[in-house]
C-alpha cells in the first residue's frame, strides 16, 4: 500500500500570513495513464470533508483561489496564499492513483 | 443540489453484522463510481471501499477486506455497505463519497456512526 506522510501534523498561523502542508508519498503517484491523482480535502471542525484540489494542482469549484496545489512524483504542497479564519480545520491529502486509495494522517491548521 | 444521506449506523456487539445506506440525489446515480470511508473518533481519514459506475468492480482496504461487501442500487439510487465480523476498531463516522473521476470526491454526505461495543 502506499503511505502518504504529511508535515507538519500542526500549524499555528497569524490571520493573513501564508501556510504549507506537504504531504509525501511512499510510491510515485503517477498513474499508467500518466495522471497523477493526488487530492486535498479540508474537514472543518463538525463538518465531512471537502475537496479542494484535485490532479495535484486543480482547483475545485467553489474553491478560493488563495489555495493551490503543486508538486510532482512523490512530493506534494498545499498553499494557502493568506490565512483566513474560516480555514482552520484539518487538511488531509489522498492518492488515487493505485488501490487502495490512502490518505494522509491529516494536519490541523489553527489560527495564532 | 446534488446530495448524498447515510443511515443505518447503531451501536452494534463485536462479532455482529449491519448494513449502512447511502440515498443518493440531484445526480445521475448510475453515472459515478461511489466511495466508503471512515472515520474514527478523533482519529483521521480511511478509504474504505469503491464501487465503479459502469461494471460494478469493487475494491476494498485491507483492514476490511473479506469482512465488508460495498454494492449499489441504481434502481433504487442506493449505495450499501454490509459490514460483518464487525471489530471494536470498525467503529467509526462511515461517509459515502461521489467519485466524478479517479479519485476525485466532489459530494460528501453527513454520515452515519457505526459503534462497535459489548
């Protein structure tokens, strides 16, 4: 199976101030297809997740474009370009690319 | 508005079965690959399971593999997963998911809290 590993585990930002999760995974995530189906969810305290990025560096619909996503093979970032306070919650990364699907251990964005 | 609503969760003996229910609406049902995953009290994410669109192929994580069966009712817009030889470490907030390509979860329902306890 593949292990997706992300850091840090914890992240106290100051409103407005930028933030990073990387999340690293066992396995190169690039499919046979030559896609690589690497996600990021958000999971608001109470709340079922929520697709951010898609394909490693896809918005979703919806999503604000302060959240962006980047990497390649193995290695992975999420950014957010300027805290805001409705985005404290975890943040989990999850391949797709082989079966079983996995996910990150998740990281948990708090505000200073 | 496209939405997905999980029932069957109970608290259940270890050793025992339970079917949990995911009623799909505002979508074509029958157009999407479906998901299961779970999750523990305070703990993180675990996919559990998909069900593809087309020929129904299913695939499992090991941790449940031989104990669950996911399925679907396109008729019915229904996806299930019936859960067997349940363990205290099953217990867990189960969520289906709407697969739109690869891996891609765009709808999430509320869940549905399986507990698993004597």
């Amino acid at each position: 199976d593949i292990v997706m590993t992300q850091t840090p585990l914890s992240s106290l930002v100051t409103l407005g101030q930028p933030a990073s999760i990387s999340c690293r995974s066992s396995q190169s995530l690039v499919h046979s297809d030559g896609n690589t189906f690497l996600s990021w969810l958000q999971q608001r305290p109470g709340q079922p997740p929520r697709l951010l990025i898609y394909k490693v560096s896809n918005r979703f619909s919806g999503v604000p474009d302060r959240f962006s996503g980047s990497g390649a093979g193995t290695d992975f970032t999420l950014q957010i370009s300027r805290v805001e306070a409705e985005d404290v919650g975890v943040y989990y990364c999850m391949q797709a690319t082989q079966f079983p699907h996995t996910f990150g251990q998740g990281t948990k964005l708090e505000i200073k | 508005e496209e939405q997905l609503v999980e029932s069957g969760g109970v608290v259940v003996q270890p050793g025992g079965s339970l079917r949990l229910s995911c009623a799909a609406s505002g979508f074509t049902f029958d157009d999407y690959t479906m998901h299961w995953v779970r999750q523990a009290p305070g703990k993180g994410l675990e996919w559990v399971s998909l069900i593809t669109w087309d020929d129904g192929r299913t695939y499992y994580a090991d941790s449940v593999k031989g104990r669950f069966t996911i399925s679907r009712d396109n008729s019915e817009n229904s996806l299930y997963l019936q859960m067997s030889i349940l363990r205290t470490e099953d217990t867990a907030l189960y969520y289906c998911a709407k697969d739109e390509w690869h891996g891609m979860m765009t709808v999430w329902g509320q869940g549905t809290m399986v507990t698993v306890s004597s």
